[in-house]
C-alpha cells in the first residue's frame, strides 16, 4: 500500500472506530414501567350463583358506596414498601412498577363488583338522585385507605399490607346516624421480595379485607333493619 492510500485509510478507519464507541455510548431506550391491576375481575357467577345472587339481591337493601379516601401518599400509582426491620416510617416506591390506578380506586372498584353479587350497589350521584326522586336514602358505606404497602419484616419475609376504615351510615328525618365503623387490618404474605410479589401479597389481603368488610356490612344490616 502506497504513502498516499494510506493517508487516506488510516482517518477513514479511525473515524468507523470512533462511530462505533459513539453508538456504543448511546443511552438506553428509557424503560416503561410495568403496569399492574387486580386482574379482570370478580369471576363470573355459575347459573346456580346467578340464582342465589339473585335472590339476595331481592331481600337485601340498596347500598350507597362513597368514593374511597386516601392519604395524600397512596393518591398515586406507585407500588410503595417499607422494610420494616431498617426504617418502618418510611415509605419507599418501587422504581419500574406503578398501579395502573390509585391504589383506593382499585380496591373500590373490586369492593363495589362484591357487593353487586349480593345487592344494588349505587355510587353517591346515583344515591342523591333516588334521593331526591323518590326520597328512598340507602346506607352508605363510606372507606377511608390507611396502609396500602408492600411489608418487610426481614429481607426474606414479606407481606401485603392493607388497613381500612370502614363507616356504615344511615340517613334519617332526624340525620345521619352511624350504624357501625370498623377498622380492618389485613396481611398476606409475598411469594418473593420484589415488586411482582408484593403485587400478588396486596391483591390477595385487598380481597380478604374486601370479603370481611361485605361481610361485616351484612351483619350491620340485618341486625338494624330500616324501618
């Protein structure tokens, strides 16, 4: 190779070389958050449940559900834990996994699907407006979310975390009158220290908090019947 070929090769070369340490350092595509919910729903009722829910839904009273309250934390869709063997104040978000809702919103959303398996269940505009028409006012259930968090006991045992206080109240001539309020404290354990586990603990303690809560608002009821 001549004096003059080379002159031209050599920066060609070097100039792929560099090309290909710049590619190289290019940052990564920033990764999307993983997204997760409480799955697609109750599960269908059988022809026979239909028929039970059914006639449950002929003999127990409509109920108002308010919309769930909040701490400011648990207003947006991070997946929160705390380790509860370092610093149990402090609520940590995991880093690439969110909720594809408000936590409350979610929890509502599957509270109000198990209580439509037993009864009518109307949200608070739906509740006025009967209200109003036909001056029928059904008890309203009203929740307030307290804890909604992945939970560490040591590194290698977990459990989702759920606490709720549920407010039974009844409309009156005279006022409002409160029937019952309970706080539910639930906790089922994590299958791994991560945020997959966490979300599969938080779900599975949402639908045992969600079935004593339902029912607890049966036995409220059937013990103070309207007049």
């Amino acid at each position: 190779m001549n004096a003059t070929l080379r002159s031209l090769t050599t920066p060609l070369a070097l100039g792929l070389v560099l090309l290909a340490a710049g590619c190289g350092a290019l940052p990564d595509k920033p990764q999307r958050a993983t997204l997760y919910d409480f799955g697609p729903g109750v599960p269908a009722a059988s022809a026979t449940g239909a028929s039970v829910s059914a006639a449950a839904q002929a003999t127990l009273p409509t109920l108002a559900l308010a919309e769930f309250e909040a701490n400011a934390r648990l207003d947006g869709t991070q997946i929160l834990y705390r380790l509860g063997y370092a610093d149990a104040n402090e609520l940590r978000p995991y880093g690439q996994s969110r909720w594809s809702l408000p936590p409350a919103q979610l929890l509502r959303q599957r509270l109000r699907d198990t209580l439509s398996e037993r009864r009518m269940v109307l949200g608070p505009e739906e509740s006025a407006t009967i209200a109003r028409s036909k001056g029928d006012v059904p008890d309203m259930l009203r929740i307030s979310l307290d804890e909604f968090s992945h939970y560490f006991e040591s590194p290698g045992a977990s459990t989702g975390l759920v606490r709720l206080r549920a407010t039974l109240i009844r409309g009156t001539a005279g006022g409002d009158r409160v029937l019952g309020q309970r706080l539910f404290t639930v906790r089922r354990p994590a299958a791994s220290a991560d945020a997959p586990g966490g979300v599969k603990a938080l779900i599975a303690s949402s639908d045992a908090a969600v079935a004593e809560v339902v029912q607890w608002v049966d036995q409220l009821q059937q013990q103070q019947p309207r007049q």
